[in-house]
C-alpha cells in the first residue's frame, strides 16, 4: 500500500472524519444518557440499542429541516459561522494521538508537529470568536446577549485554560501533544519504579491542573453551571436563535466534536493519552479514557443552577486564575527538582 | 431612549413563560432598566360566557379559569352561590373541600419550586421535585378521580366522599410528600449555586408591597401578614391550627422559602384534617335548573398564588346576572416591575416566575384610546381583522 493511500485512509476513515465523526455522536449519547440517568429520566430511548442512534437521527432531522436566513442578518457571517465551528475542533482532534494504522500496538496523531498544542489552543479561542461573529451577524436581540455574553466568558477562563495546558508541556520539554503523551508514560512507569516524594507532589500538582482544567472544558463546551451563553430559559439558545436547518446541525456536529476534543485533550494531557498496559490496542484506552472524561463533565454539567454572567467572570477572575498561575509556579519549580 | 438601551421583548412566546403574556425589556447592556407589562394575550370571556349558563353548568366552566388552582376557582364560586342561597353547607363536605385544596397547594407550590430551579438553569432539582409531586398527582387521583380539574365541590356540598379505608395510605403518602419536602427544604437553603442566584435577587419591600397591592406568598415574602385563611376564615379554616410563615427578605429566595414551608404545612393539614373529620352526608340538594333569589354575594379563597376574589350578581334566574373574577396574579403582577428594575437581563425568567405568575386567570382586556378619553371591546372576527390589518401595516 502506498504512503498516500495510508494518509487517505487515515485522514478519511479511521481515526479521520468517519471514526471522529460516529465517536463524536457516541459521546453525544453517552453524555445524554448519563444525565438524565442522574436526573432520574431515562434518556433517548427508541432509535437503535438504548437509543443509541438518537444522535445521528437528530442530525439527520435537522439537516431535513427548512434553513432559514433572517432578513437582516449578514448573509456571509451568517454561512460562515455553522462551518467554521463544524470544522474547527475536527481539524483540532488531528493532532490528538489516537492509533496509529501501521502498528495495533502504537499510536501516533494523524498530523503531528512541534507546537500543536499552541495550534490547539489558538482554535479553541478562534471558535468562541466566531461564536461572537455568528450571534452577532443574526441581527436577533437574543442573538446579540448571547454572543456578548460568550465573548465575556472567553476573558474569564482563556487563561487558566491556557496556563493549565502549558504545565504538562513545561514537565515534557515539549509543546507535542505525541510527546506530552510519551513523557507521561515513562515518567509514570519511571515513577513506579521508583517512587519519590517530588513524584508525589508532581502528581498532586498535576491533579489541580486537571480540575482546573475540566472547569474550563466545561466553560468551553458552553454547560454547565457555564451554559451562560446559550441560557435556553433567559435568551432562547442566546447565539444560536436564529439559526435551523443544515446550519443548526452543523453546529450541533461541531458541538459534539468540541465534546470529544476536550474529553481527548484532558485525555492526552493528564491521563496519559491512549497508553495503557499491553496487551489491549491504544484505541480502546483512548476510547475508555475520554468516555470516562465525558462521565466526568456531564456530572459535573446537571450538580448546579447556571451562574450569572457577572458571577462567572469574578468567580474566574478572583479563584481560578490566581490558582491557574500558582499551579503553573509549583511545576516550575517542581521540574527544577526532578 | 439612550443609544445604549435597545428593547429586549419578552413574550408572548418565550421558553421562562408557560402561558403568553408579554413583556418589554429595555435594557442597557445585561441591566434593566425600564418594564412594560402587556397582558391580554389570553382573554377568554369566561365571565361573559358563566352569565349565559346555568349555575350547575358554570360550575365546570369556573373550573377551567385555571389549571393549577381549579380547586380554589370552585370552591370560590360555590362559596357565592350558597350565599345568595342561603344554603348551609354539611359539615363533612366542609372539610373534603379544605382536604381537596390544601392537596392542591401541595401541587401548586411543589410545580412552582420545579419551574423555579429550571429558570435557574438546575434542572436535576427541577426533575426531582416533579417526580416527588407525583405522589400528590396520584392522592389527588384516588381522592377525585381526576389529577387536574378535580371537579369535587358542587353547589351543596361535594360531589364524592372519601373513604375512610384509605386513610392509612393518605397518611403514609403525605408524610412521604412532607419528608421530601424538608429535603428540598434544605437543598434550596443550603445549595451555594442556587443562593447566588436567588438570595437579594428581585426585591420588593414590605411598604411597596402593600403599595402594589401584592397578594399571596408573594406579600408573605415581604413579611406582609396577608392570608384570607387566617384574616376572614371559610369552611373550617378557624378550626384547624396551622401556622402563616412569612420572610422580610422579599426577595426570591424568600419567596421559595415561604413556599417550602406552605407546603409542609398544607401536608399537615391535610393530616389534621383526616384525623377530624366528622362522619355524616356530603351535600345539599341543588337541582340543575333551581333559580337563585335575588342578591349578591363577594367570596375570599386563598388560593395557592394568593387572595382569589369572586363576586356574583343574581337576579332571581337560573343564570348568574353578572359574576367577576379577579385573580391573585394581577395583584402581584405589578410588583414585577419594581422587582427588575435594576437586576439583570439573567434575572428575569427567575424574578416573572418568583411570583408564579399564572396569565390566564388574570387575563382581561379592553381597548383605551387615551388621546380619546374613549374604552370599547372587540368581538372576536373584528379582532381577527384588527390583527391582520396591524399586520398588513
């Protein structure tokens, strides 16, 4: 098989836009069944095993449904929108390492450089900006308090997010997600071997950040008690109001993969990626892992009311940025140590 | 208006509203300034129609003004035709009648406090509380057969008895309903989300609710000592010892607070009233086409949203001459102005919801040209035109 074929393959089917994109929609049912389990309902229930297909059937209803353009909303922006956030946080999940085709027992990301993590970060941020545009450009009222709001929260927890990040990327030497990943394996496996206080207080470090950072996600994933920008109560579904059809499933999809990219980035960045003990494949970890993560964010997204907007932003500006940088200081000083 | 402020409308269909009313925002930003109730979105000429009906037909036409507080619609109306009767009601009927309202304000005000946490945005509260009311929906079925519009006070008493054998488990549901409640109780004074979001929101102090002409838990809130059950007792209100919780915080907290605890009371009650209720005959008799002598009459319920008054004109016929209703809501529905001035564009679905607003009981309207000094009402093809024409403009 020639290379190209292999890179075909990998981009389009496996772990490329077909996996991503059926895996997108499992974490979709996954997040709802686990809610409304929590919640004392049932869940989706009726389309395929436990109506594990209602995802994919909501789509496909959508995409059937009428596409409406307000009169007065800005035709270009309006478009742009639904795509960008549909293909943002795929082109994101590129860089996670997930399997790799040549080898069952290794993984490697489908496309790999030094620096992606920054690459990661900078879509992340290019997402909520084009939320803003895409409320913005809806000429609704509600569409309006929702795309101020969302740019709002963006100031609130971009830094912690940020700075979280970077501390597993200062212990690796590396900005790699691929090499995150690998120093977290043999770091571990060394820590096993040799277990040491500064280890321990690494780990405990480490723990913070994860927490921190699933604050974030779920600030990021808009739920929450940080569903502020959507508030379906206060401003309808805020940004996304005026948008139906294609366009509304399209953010849906991008919904779901923004879903799965923060379960893989919490994933490859604290857990130690799609490693795990031999002799089961990298994507079965990967996929048990990020279903964990998942669990994790739709427990913590049905524990509380909805903050308001003005609670959030002091919340974020008073505890989890100061903590973010203390964080990021003791592992500074803890890869001093080791 | 300042370049700043735009106009945020609210209603007629909104997903914070369950009934369509309609209310304008003018906001600066995430603050409001400025609120314009309009109500009117869901008249529907229940005190024309009750004046061309029988007395025993009106009584399944005051039922259905509300869904949630049915019960105290009837119990109102029937209150004012035994007036004009003169018609002394059976003891055991009297007390079927409290049995029946208090479990209906159980209902009320645990759907109210699930409405209330889904405005919030808690929705786990919301479907916790809704599937705990289901132990009141089912009482209120074997009680009545039906799990709203119960349709059990009649003009001479009530239309079904309750059977002692039952008892036991009446007892065992309203504890369970009673322990739940404290449960909930606790959540909602405990839970650090929900006291950001309701402690100091929505405002309104005891000398504007007076003012405002506030009613009901809503005054209770605002530490106004206002329940018709204690300040002109009916049926056997008098009798039973029950306890008026009133806040002075006025605020929205207060307001789920003052519920919480109405309800635990209602439970107990409901309770009292089991453990005292006389034997002896359920009702009068009233036949279908009995004419009502001349006179009027003016009934209080607290219903469970406040002071429900009825009035009732009779001109010796078989129809009432002229009946009026006038519901809790458009009492408290004022107060909702000064609450919100001020808040947050993200307090408004709590603060409307706050009073339980329920539009259609109090829903009226005519049409005012203030320039003209001139009131007239519309039939309903000429507002079909009047809608298409304002349309067409």
């Amino acid at each position: 098989m020639s290379n190209l074929a292999v890179t075909a393959i990998e981009v389009l089917i496996f772990p490329g836009i077909l996996f991503l994109t059926s895996y997108a929609l499992y974490c979709n049912w996954i997040n709802r069944k686990f809610a409304a389990r929590l919640q004392n309902r049932i869940g989706p229930l009726h389309t395929g095993w436990n109506g594990i297909l209602q995802p994919f059937a909501d789509v496909i209803k959508l995409l059937a449904n009428e596409d409406i353009t307000p009169a007065s909303a800005n035709k270009t922006l309006f478009l742009l929108t639904p795509i960008i956030i549909f293909a943002l946080p795929l082109a994101a999940l590129f860089v996670i390492p997930i399997q790799s085709l040549s080898n069952l027992w290794s993984y490697a990301p489908v496309a790999a450089f030094e620096g992606d993590l920054i690459v990661v970060l900078f879509l992340l941020t290019i997402m909520i900006l084009f939320i803003f545009l895409g409320g913005w450009s809806s000429a609704s009222r509600f569409g309006a308090v929702g795309a101020e709001r969302a740019a709002l929260m963006m100031i609130a927890y971009e830094i912690p997010l940020g700075l979280v990040a970077i501390s597993p990327a200062i212990m690796a030497g590396s900005m790699s997600l691929n090499k995150i990943v690998e120093w977290e394996v043999s770091s571990f496996a060394n820590f096993l071997a040799a277990p040491s206080l500064p280890g321990i207080l690494l780990g405990v470090t480490l723990l913070i950040g994860a927490g921190i950072y699933v604050i974030c996600l779920l600030a990021e994933l808009e739920m929450r008690p940080f569903d502020i920008s959507e508030a379906e109560t206060e401003i309808v579904h805020g940004w996304q109001v005026e948008y139906s059809g294609k366009k509304l499933a399209l953010l849906h999809l991008g919904h779901e993969f923004k879903l799965v990219l923060a379960a893989a980035l919490l994933t490859s960045l604290f857990l130690g990626g799609p490693a795990g003990p031999w002799p089961i494949p990298p994507i079965v970890w990967f996929v048990a892992k990020t279903t964990v993560c998942v669990f994790i964010l739709s427990n913590l997204s049905v524990l509380f009311a909805r903050f308001r907007i003005d609670q959030m932003l002091s919340w974020a500006w008073k505890y989890l940025v100061p903590l973010a940088v203390l964080q990021v200081m003791a592992v500074i000083v803890l890869s001093g140590v080791i | 208006m300042s370049e700043r402020e735009y106009i945020i409308p609210i209603g007629p269909q909104h997903p914070a509203l369950k009934e369509p009313e309609n209310f304008l925002f003018k906001v600066d930003g995430e603050i409001v300034v400025d609120v314009e109730p309009r109500i009117g979105y869901n008249h529907r000429g229940i005190e024309k129609a009750m004046e061309s009906r029988t007395y025993i037909q009106n009584l399944y036409i005051v039922e259905r003004v509300c869904g949630i507080c049915s019960n105290a619609h009837q119990t109102a109306y029937t209150q004012c035709v035994e007036e004009v009767l003169g018609m002394e009601i059976p003891e055991r009927s009297k007390y079927i009648r409290v049995f029946v309202q208090e479990l209906e304000r159980i209902h009320s005000h645990l759907l109210w406090l699930g409405v209330a946490a889904h405005e919030i945005g808690f929705d786990t509260l919301f479907y916790y509380i809704w599937r705990d009311r289901e132990v009141v929906m089912d009482l209120l079925e074997m009680v009545s057969g039906n799990r709203c519009n119960y349709a059990m006070p009649t003009i001479g008493g009530v239309r079904r008895d309750i059977s002692k054998e039952n008892f036991p488990m009446y007892h065992k549901m309203l504890d369970t309903l009673h322990e739940r409640t404290l449960y909930y109780l606790g959540v909602c004074a405990s839970e650090k989300t929900i006291l950001e979001r309701a402690a100091g929101v929505g405002v309104t102090s005891k000398a504007d609710a007076i003012r405002l002409s506030a009613a009901g838990p809503t005054a209770r809130a605002s530490g106004v000592e206002s329940d018709i059950r204690k300040d002109s007792p009916y049926l056997i209100y008098d009798e039973i010892p029950f306890k008026m919780y009133t806040e002075t915080g006025g605020d929205v907290l207060s307001n789920v607070l003052v519920r919480v605890n109405e309800t635990m009371e209602a439970a107990k009650i409901c309770k009292w009233v089991l453990d005292n209720i006389p034997d002896g005959p359920i009702k009068e008799k009233f036949s279908p086409m009995s004419r009502v002598p001349e006179g009027e009459a003016v009934s209080l319920v607290e219903a469970q949203r406040g002071e429900l008054i009825h009035y009732l004109q009779s001109r010796g016929e078989n129809k009432p001459y002229r009946y009026k209703i006038r519901a809790p809501t458009l009492g408290n529905i004022l107060t909702v102005i000064e609450k919100l001035k001020g808040g947050y564009i993200a307090d408004i679905p709590i603060v409307l919801a706050g009073i339980d607003p329920c539009f259609s009981c109090t829903d009226r309207m005519v049409f005012v040209d203030e320039g003209k000094d001139r009131m007239w009402d519309m039939n309903g093809d000429q507002l079909r035109r009047y809608g298409i024409r304002w349309y067409e403009k």
